[in-house]
C-alpha cells in the first residue's frame, strides 16, 4: 500500500500556478452550501474548441451526438490528464486543418499542456467516446476511442507516447459504424480486460432523410431524422484472448439479442451483487438495456423484468448519460439516466432483490422536465459521505433557438444535494454562473484533476472550449480516495467493489468503465467521510472474487491498495 497527502503539496503548486497564468481564480462559497464551483478551464490552458455539426441548423442527426472526454493518467505520475474527443463537419476541412482530438497533460499545478502531437493521438473525424483501461496489463493505462467510421485503440507504450493497434488487435470492422459509449470490463473474470461498445445507429447518408425533405418536425420545426425510422446499431463485445488480440464474441454472448438499440451511454455495473460484472445501456427512443452477467460467457438482458427499462409509466425514453452510485446508502448500486427535452431523468433504486424501484417523482428529481440531458455523475459535492448529482444538458437541434417555448440550443446544468432521506434538492441557482451559464455540453468526466480530495467536473462543449469545473470545499468534512491495482485481476481493477466502514456507517463504491454520456470517470474511487474522523476499514472484493481488508486508514489521503497486499476476509 502506498500513501499520499495531496493538500500542502497543492498549496505550493497553486502558488506556482498563480506565477504561470497571472493568478488562478479565487474560491468563492456558495452561501449554505459548503462548496462551490470555479470554471477554470482557461487558466489551466484548455483551449481547444470542440467542432460538431453545424452551428446554426443540421442536416442529419450525426451532427447532434457531440462528443465525450476521458480521465486518463497516461503517464503515471500520480495527476489526472484529459482526453477530449472531436469532432468534425459535413463539408469537411482542408487537409491538415482538420480539428483532432486532444490530449492535456496535468502539469500538477493547476495548468495543462496540449500534448496531442507528441503523444501520437492525433486523429479527425466523427469521433463520439473515449474509455479506458489496461487491457494488456503492463501498468499503463490504454485508450479506446470510438468512431462514426472506424473506431481505434491506442496502446500506452509508456513513455508519453501511443501507438495505433486497432487493426493488430483484430478491433477493425469492414463498414463504418457509429460507435458511441464504451467501457472496459473483464466480464468472464479471466484477469484480462474485453471491451463493450454500443452502436447508435447503422446510418447510411446516402438514404437518409433531410429536413428539407419536410418528413421530420420538431414542434413545428424541419429538423435532422432519426433516430425513430432508421435502422439501430447493435452493440458489440470483445474477448481478450491475452495475446494483444481480440474476439468479437456479440453473438455467442448474447449481446446482440438485447429488447433495445439506438444505444448511447455505457456503464459497467455489479446490479445483483453476487460478484460478477454487469452493464447498462442508456438506449435513445428506445428501452434501456440491463446486461446480466450469467457467469458462463454469456448475457441476459433484464431490464424490463428488474424495472429498469422504462419510465415510471411505461414509456421508453431516449436515454443519454448514465450515473450510478448508491445515493440511499443501502448497499446496492442504483442507475441514473438522463434523457430528452420534455421528459425528467430517471432514477432507478435498486432494491437489492434484483429489482428497482423508480423514484423520479418520489426523490423530487422528476419535477424537472425542461432540459435535455447529457453527461451526468453521481458525486460527494461537500464529502457528507451521500452522493449527490451533477448533470449537463444541451439540445439536440441548433433551430429551438426560434422557439420561445424552448429552454434553448444552450442550457444550464442541474446540481441535486442529496438531502440523505431519499430526496433531492436543486441548488443550482445558489452555485451562480459556473452552473447557470447555458452551454451546449455533451460529455462530462468526473475526476479529482488537483488532488485536494473533493470531485472535479470535465465538459466538453459543442462548438466551444471545454469547461473545467474545480470544486472548492467549505463545510470541514474529511475525505478518502482509494487507488486499487489488480495482480491477479485486471490491472485497472475494473469491477472491483470497494467498501468503507466508519463510525458514519458504511459506503460502496465501484472501479467502473465507462459512464457519464460517452465517457471515461476517475478510475480512483472517493469517500466523503461526513461526520467521521476515522476510517475503520476499506473492504475490497477483486474482480476475481478476492476479498481483503485494510484496517485503519489514514484520512484526507490518496492510498494505493494492491492486490494481495491486504488481509483475507
């Protein structure tokens, strides 16, 4: 196990980055609250626009997805780098003016640097998401980026740099997909990371539908078709065969027989707790698909029958971004999707008898229907030890701005306080600009980017620079995060269950691929302690199936936790 106080460090380099930018921006309090958000993406350097689509109106519906990010630390050094996926548009860009995708590289001073070039990922494109994981075991962290076209893995070499292995490691399919959201997972618990990727939709330009056309109206509106009409994506499953190589293993799993399509967000998720890793799949116009690990290679979908597919009153919605957390506390991993304009997001509370319970209204979340949905996360805003929730939001068609009926192209993001009795207050008025200021946001990555032990939010904006909200503490609640490395299991540790027990009670946490809309969180897990002034124990269940403890934790630390290190349970 290895131990790191990030605080006093982050005073100084805080300091140091004051001399660099000409001062970071203050820490304004929220009043009541005991936190608060500053964006300040422009003075660690964030600067490059995201390009998607057309600005003021689209012609197809490929336009309007956007784009995710990534937390990866590629270079192990301890602080969180950034992964923004790009864009591209219909009529394209002259050659070597093509926007690309960028990768920052956390100085650990508050500023960033563009280190896209040297670390060998550039790329154009329709780029849609970006997971990662390491899926060869050698210590580095991979990254998986999907396309609408041809979608690549870069392996880490680790020295800074990537290599493009997506045909080397059998992932090169013969016609174009439009990949979406991504995770890594070692579904058959064989220690070796595979690969869940969903599919939106098997689009064809040539014969799709235009708004001039006059078959497609939103509220009177000629917009972009689809996805209602045009033929689903399926999603697809990779094995790991251990060699740098994979299997398309979607038929055999049953991964292709799920009730939905149109799939966007991805999240891997233990739903039943027996050990084994499950996935959910937030599908637009569509039910939701619930992935239930059989343990024998292969996959049901339950999410009808658990309660997870629909709206409270049987609708199908169009699903976006996916958070999962256990907000009640009850030792289950409940589902949080957001969804379209017109409808609320949706929570669904696991019950712990594999099923949930939907408490959208219950919980006072389904009072809001004005926004349309995108990245979401479930996070400790002021380290209460109770997950509360972040989501961005922005429409799907540039023309809304002719409606007064309409929240807008741009809208604001949504803060919920967990009240810790089941419900949720809306406190994003009382947050200011940071979350009120309308953007066209797609993808939101939630990481701990300085180390100071509370939850930063990424965003990636449509047409815009990205946003970096750093979250500043004020209530006095001490912390926890937990880095886990696999020897056994995977090395990222993905799917593994972390447990914190304190005088407070008890909280779980998974190491999760995927999530948010098209994203990649923190794969660190983090514990606000609330009332707690010590750590009892942090249990840990492996991938594997391994279970270890940790007594006696020192708080307001980083720990690294390695497998086979801990003492048997």
């Amino acid at each position: 196990m290895s131990v790191s106080s990030r605080p006093v460090q982050l005073i100084v380099l805080l300091g140091v980055a004051c001399a660099v930018t000409g001062g970071l921006a203050p820490r304004p309090q929220s009043k009541n609250l005991g936190f608060s958000f500053t964006n300040v993406a422009k003075q660690a350097g964030l600067d490059a626009v995201t390009v998607f689509g057309g600005k003021d109106t689209n012609k197809y519906l490929l336009e309007t997805t956007g784009t995710g990010a990534a937390a990866i630390d590629y270079d192990g050094d301890g602080w969180l780098d950034i992964f923004l996926v790009n864009g591209t548009v219909l009529e394209g860009f002259p050659k070597g003016r093509e926007p690309t995708n960028h990768l920052y590289r956390n100085r650990g001073n508050g500023t960033f640097e563009d280190v896209t070039d040297r670390a060998g990922l550039r790329a154009s494109g329709w780029g849609q998401g970006a997971c990662v994981g390491d899926y060869d075991n050698d210590g580095h962290d991979d990254l998986f980026v999907t396309y609408w076209g041809q979608n690549r893995l870069y392996r880490n070499r680790g020295d800074g740099t990537f290599e493009d292995v997506t045909s080397r490691a059998g992932l090169m399919h013969s016609r174009a997909r439009w990949g979406t959201g991504c995770a890594f997972l070692d579904y058959d618990r064989d220690g070796r990371l595979d690969l869940i990727v969903a599919n939106y939709i098997d689009l064809d330009l040539a014969a799709t539908p235009v708004p001039a056309s006059g078959l497609c109206r939103y509220k009177g509106l000629a917009v972009a078709c689809g996805p209602p009409g045009l033929p689903g994506g399926k999603n697809v499953l990779y094995h790991n065969r251990g060699d740098g190589t994979f299997d398309d293993v979607s038929d055999a799993s049953g991964i292709t027989r799920a009730n939905g399509t149109y799939g966007l967000g991805v999240a891997t998720v233990d739903f039943d707790g027996d050990g084994w890793i499950d996935v959910y799949v937030a599908n637009d116009s569509n039910p939701s698909t619930l992935y239930r690990n059989n343990r024998d290679g292969t996959f049901t979908d339950i999410a009808a029958s658990a309660g997870c597919a629909y709206s409270q009153d049987g609708k199908a919605q169009s699903g976006m971004g996916i958070a999962i957390g256990d907000y009640d506390r009850n030792g289950t991993m409940d589902i949080f999707k957001t969804n379209f304009a017109g409808d609320t997001s949706t929570l669904y509370a696991n019950t712990g008898s594999g099923s949930c319970e939907d408490r959208t209204f219950a919980s006072g979340i389904g009072l809001n229907s004005r926004w349309l949905g995108w990245g979401v996360g479930f996070l400790d805003l002021d380290n209460d030890g109770w997950l509360d929730l972040f989501l961005v939001n922005g429409h799907v068609y540039p023309e809304v701005d002719r409606l007064k009926t309409e929240a807008g192209y741009k809208q604001r993001k949504v803060v919920y306080r967990n009240l810790r009795n089941g419900r949720f207050a809306d406190v994003s008025e009382q947050l200011g600009p940071p979350v009120t200021t309308p953007k066209a946001a797609r993808g939101a990555v939630f990481a701990d980017f300085d180390n100071d032990g509370d939850v930063d939010v990424l965003v990636n904006n449509v047409h815009d620079t990205p946003d970096l909200f750093r979250l500043d503490q004020s209530g006095g609640n001490d912390w926890l995060t937990v880095k886990l490395i696999g020897t056994q299991s995977n090395r990222s540790a993905i799917g593994a269950l972390v447990r914190l027990v304190t005088a407070d009670g008890e909280q779980r946490q998974e190491v999760r691929g995927g999530g948010s809309y098209l994203s990649q969180n923190d794969l660190r897990v983090h514990f606000g302690l609330g009332t707690a002034r010590a750590v009892d124990r942090v249990d840990v269940r492996w991938p594997n199936g391994l279970e270890e403890t940790w007594p006696e934790l020192a708080i307001d630390r980083s720990h690294t936790l390695k497998e086979g290190t801990g003492q048997r349970r």
